[in-house]
C-alpha cells in the first residue's frame, strides 16, 4: 500500500509497551488490502459541442441521459465525419475511481461489471484494458456477447460536461457473477447510483445483491450519486438505500439540493450524516467539503482557524480521524473544507472526473487505515475503530489535491500518482 510520503514513525514503532511492534515485522509485505467497484464498463468519447447541438439531440445540459444505440451510431458517425472528437478513453464513474485509486496506492482494486465476450485489437474493450491501471483485477468480469457501452461526453464552451450513454451491454451482469468471498474481505465496496437506475435490469439485482453481503460483512459501502435528474427521480428510493447500506456517499452541490432538499452544501452535508456515516460533497469552484462523524472523547480540535458558515464553528474538530456512528458512544459531526488547489488550474481542460479523482483519494486512505490495522493491530493509531487513517482536514486536502490532476488534463484519469511528498499537506505530516 503506497501512501504519500514517509509517514512518521511513532504509529509504526510506538514506544509504549503495548503498542510495541515485534522485529519480525515484515513492513514490505503484501496485505490482502483491496478495493471492489461495480461499474457499467464504457468507453468516454470526448467532444467540443455548442448548445445548439445539445438541443437538436434532446440532451438535457448538465445531465446524464441513456438514448438509443442506433442513435449513438448515428451522432458518433456525424462528430467522426466532422472530425470533433477530442479522445477517446477507459470510462465510467466508477471505473475512473478504481484506476485513479490503483495509479495512488499501486495496489489491487477488483472491478465487476460486464464486457464484450470477444476482444479485438483496435475495439473499445480492447482500448478499456489498455488504457486502465494493470492493478485493476479484471479476472472477475462477466464476458457478453454485444457492444461495449459508450459515453458521449460533450463539452460546451463553459466547460459543462452532458453525457448520452449508449447502453450495449452494460446492465447485462448476472448475480452469479457476484464473487461472494471477494466482496466480504474486500476493504470497501464501490457502487454508483447508476446501477439501481432500471430495477428491470440484471445489474440491478447484482448491485443488490453485492451491497447485502456487504452489509452482512460489515465492509464499508460507498455509493456515488452520479447525476441529480436520477437522484430527483427516485429520491425516496435512494435515501432508503443510503439509510440502510451506505457508510460513504459521494455528491456535488446539484445532486446534494436534489437528495437532501437543501440548497447550502454544509446543510445538506449535515443532513446526509442522519443517514450515512462520512460524506464527501465537491461545489465546484468552492472547493469540497468532508463531513463525519467522531466520538467526542476521540474529537481533536484543529489548529487552524475557526470558521463560521451556515454552521456555527463548523471546523472545529476537523483535526478528527472519521468514524462509523455505530462505533461512537457519544457521536459528533465535524467538518472540514477547502477551497481549490492553488485557487484551481489556470486552464480547466475538463470537469470530467474530477470528482471520482477526488472520491479515489478517500478511498486510498479508508485502505491504507484498513492495511495498518491488519499490519500492526496494537498500534495507538487503533486504539478504537476509526474509519480514516488521517483526520478529515488531512483527507480534505489530499483528495483535493488529487482532483487538480484531473481537472488540468484532458483524460478524467490520472496518468502517474503524486509526488512521494506533497507539498500541499502538512509540513508537520512528514518527517524531515
């Protein structure tokens, strides 16, 4: 598990008695450390649209809608013809989440979902394999006869992003293809709302299937929110889902006002923590939110400076290390924010991504939490159970920070992880 920096060494060997870690430690051992996404597996295709274009297609801006393969053909033909293609790469919500978390740690991430039963050299499923991370296990993916799906991202002169889906053979996976044994040791299951879209759908009943063996395994669900048409759509449905399974949801500001009803992204953030335990929320050009829960007896008070929005004080306690609210005897919510990296890019390429950049960060340190408990369980680092290996402040930035990598490229993938140390985290979190 690849983690930025050295970290320092009072959690690793830590000088009380019972915390000491034995000499036969095998600190570059492999751990059983990984993480499992269930994605529809589709390939992004890249254009530079005017509005205009959108409307003649019926395609809401903004948003995310399935149209008809045959009509996907068609406006593929028409932007091949006119040579307005930008690129064309491994895509999906999720997807993009499991190569970025794998490009971060160097480690394992297990996608499930379906794809084309026969690849050939220059097709999309072809260009999927090649273009994600040789960490992500493919091994358990169900082979189909048909198309691999496609995404049309269309990218207006505002640099919004709306997306038509051509849906192939994407919601065609079996629940038999649901590797029991791998979602139950995994160190965290990652879904979309797109899955529970059709409830008609194989997919559909997979995804269920995935989320109940994980309730039952107790790991960690996080679910992406995808697009705020789908989750106005079936609002009561997924509030239902996040009340019953989730432990992290991810969301930006639209999707956020839609679920939870509140126009203020830090409202709808404490809002979401009735149902779920920690939330990431992204607002765009004001940076991201983390909110959490913590014990008050393990709360730590931040020594940065106390801010006041739509709740008073809201930072106070983001020097906290997040937890599940079962795990709390007396349970607090903290928060934390940060405004963009370096105030953003100087040039936005594309927003596309950005998001699960960011989500791919939180997921790299819920991991690496699990991989230093099952590495060294006496750590003080585990005197109770923690659901983050860093404070919520620490993970703000580092999933920010991620985000900006995506945000200043035209791929909504990373290409290469951060630097061994990164400047935009603590002085103090490194040793000198």
């Amino acid at each position: 598990m690849r983690f930025p920096g050295k970290r320092k060494t009072k959690h690793y060997f830590p000088v009380a008695d019972t915390g000491r870690v034995s000499f036969d430690t095998d600190f570059s051992r492999k751990e059983n450390i990984y993480l499992v996404g269930i994605d529809q597996l589709l390939v992004d295709i890249e254009v530079e649209v005017d509005d205009e274009f959108l409307q003649k297609y019926s395609i809401p801006k903004g948003e995310s809608c399935v149209l008809d393969d045959k009509l996907v053909e068609e406006i593929y033909q028409t932007l091949v013809d006119e040579d307005r293609i930008i690129g064309e790469y491994a895509g999906g919500a999720i997807g993009n989440t499991l190569h970025n978390y794998s490009i971060l740690s160097d480690d394992k991430s297990i996608a499930l979902g379906t794809i084309c039963k026969n690849i050939h050299v220059g097709d999309y499923a072809f260009k999927y394999i090649c273009t994600t991370s040789s960490k992500v296990d493919f091994s358990y993916l169900q082979p189909k006869e048909g198309k691999m799906a496609r995404a049309m991202c269309f990218l207006t002169p505002d640099h919004e992003r709306s997306f038509a889906i051509g849906k192939g053979i994407m919601n065609e996976l079996d629940s038999e293809f649901i590797p029991e044994n791998v979602i139950s040791g995994a160190s965290s299951l990652l879904i979309s709302t797109y899955l529970l879209r059709d409830e008609s759908s194989p997919l559909f009943k997979s995804t269920m299937k995935a989320i109940e063996v994980a309730k039952k395994s107790n790991v960690p669900v996080i679910l992406s929110l995808g697009t705020s048409s789908l989750v106005a759509e079936k609002r009561e449905f997924f509030l239902d889902i996040l009340k019953n399974y989730v432990t992290i949801v991810a969301m930006n500001e639209q999707e956020a006002k839609e679920l939870f009803l509140e126009t203020d992204p830090l409202l709808a953030g404490e809002k979401s923590l009735d149902y779920v335990d920690m939330t990431l929320l992204t607002v765009g050009k004001r940076g991201l939110y983390i909110c959490g829960h913590v014990d008050e007896s393990m709360a730590r008070e931040t020594k940065d400076l106390i801010h006041s929005k739509s709740i008073s004080e809201y930072n106070k306690y983001e020097y906290s290390r997040a937890m599940k609210k079962a795990s709390c005897i007396k349970p607090i919510k903290i928060y934390t924010h940060i405004n963009p990296y370096m105030g953003g890019p100087g040039e936005i390429k594309n927003t596309n991504g950005a998001g699960d950049a960011a989500l791919a960060a939180v997921l790299h340190d819920i991991s690496a939490n699990s991989y230093h408990k099952e590495l060294i369980p006496n750590s003080p680092k585990h005197e109770t159970e923690f659901l983050t290996y860093s404070s919520i402040h620490q993970v703000c930035k580092y999933a920010n920070r991620v985000s900006y990598e995506v945000l200043k490229q035209n791929s909504p993938r990373l290409y290469q992880g951060l630097p061994t140390k990164e400047q935009s985290l603590e002085e103090s979190y490194w040793d000198l």
